[in-house]
C-alpha cells in the first residue's frame, strides 16, 4: 500500500517488483553493509520501527548523504539527534522530540522547514540538496500521516 501512496504522490516505484521499496521487516532482515549499497535507490520506507529509521539514517549518511526527518513521537529521539537535521513537528510532539530535535515547528507548514533550513545551513548546502530534503520529509510525513489516520479504520495493520 506504500507503494500505492508513493505513486500518487508522483514518486517512482518499480511496479514490477516493488524493489524499490523497504519494509521495517525487511530492513531488519538484511545487512547494514547490504543497505548502504542499495540505500540511494529506496524511494519508499514503510512500517519502520525506531530502530529501522536509525539504519536508515546511517546507511544514508555512509553514503556522505545529509538526512533530515520530521518526528513527534518519543520513541523517534534518537532518529531526531542523529540526523543532520532533526524537525520535531507540531503540536502533538513530545518533550523528548522536541530536546532532541535541531528545528521545532509549530505548524504543518512545511515552507517554514524550508526557510529554517534555509537559515540554519544556507552557506553549507546547495539549494537543490535543500529541497531534495523536503521532497523526502514531505513523503515520511505524508505516509506516516495516512498510516496513523487509516490505522484506526482497519484491524488489519498488514496494509502499509
């Protein structure tokens, strides 16, 4: 079903085979030598526990990639600290995000990560790496957003 969404939001996925895509299972299943070789042509994460963002996160920066993530869950601190830029979002994040996050916004806005990121890095990255940031925050937000909203419906978690 990640696939589904990702697809929507015109992000390219392999419709043969979905190799392109990641589970939190899978991730556990493989090496982290393994995923840092096939990190860069991931387009979509799905179902990722804290521990699976945290190689996520690090086989992207193996690969001298700068990561940003938004989080609001407690259990994702430790994601938030070791990114390159950590964003504790909205109203609903908790004390321990927003400690661990390095941008706090109070909004689902996402142009003001933009002009934060702007601000806080702007003679560190190119303006292209800047929005290839927020083309990936908007996805994890996005998803995670429409998993928690159609998690309530379903009983059957197995769907994303």
């Amino acid at each position: 079903m990640a696939h589904s969404i990702a697809r929507k939001f015109g992000i390219l996925v392999n419709p043969e085979n979905y190799s392109n895509c990641l589970t939190g299972a899978d991730i556990g299943a493989i090496s982290g030598k393994y995923l840092k070789s096939v990190i860069g042509s991931v387009t979509v994460f799905a179902r990722t526990a804290p521990k699976n963002k945290i190689a996520i996160i690090q086989a992207f920066q193996s690969n001298s990639s700068i990561v940003a993530i938004t989080e609001d869950d407690v259990n994702d601190a430790l994601a938030l600290k070791i990114t390159d830029i950590g964003i504790s979002m909205g109203k609903s994040r908790s004390d321990v995000s927003q400690d661990a996050a390095d941008i706090i916004l109070v909004n689902y806005e996402f142009v003001t990560i933009l002009h934060a990121v702007k601000e806080d890095i702007k003679n560190s990255l190119e303006l292209d790496d800047i929005y290839e940031l927020i083309v990936i925050t908007l996805l994890v937000f996005w998803i995670d957003e429409f998993r928690k909203h159609y998690h309530n419906q379903k009983q059957d978690d197995d769907w994303i």
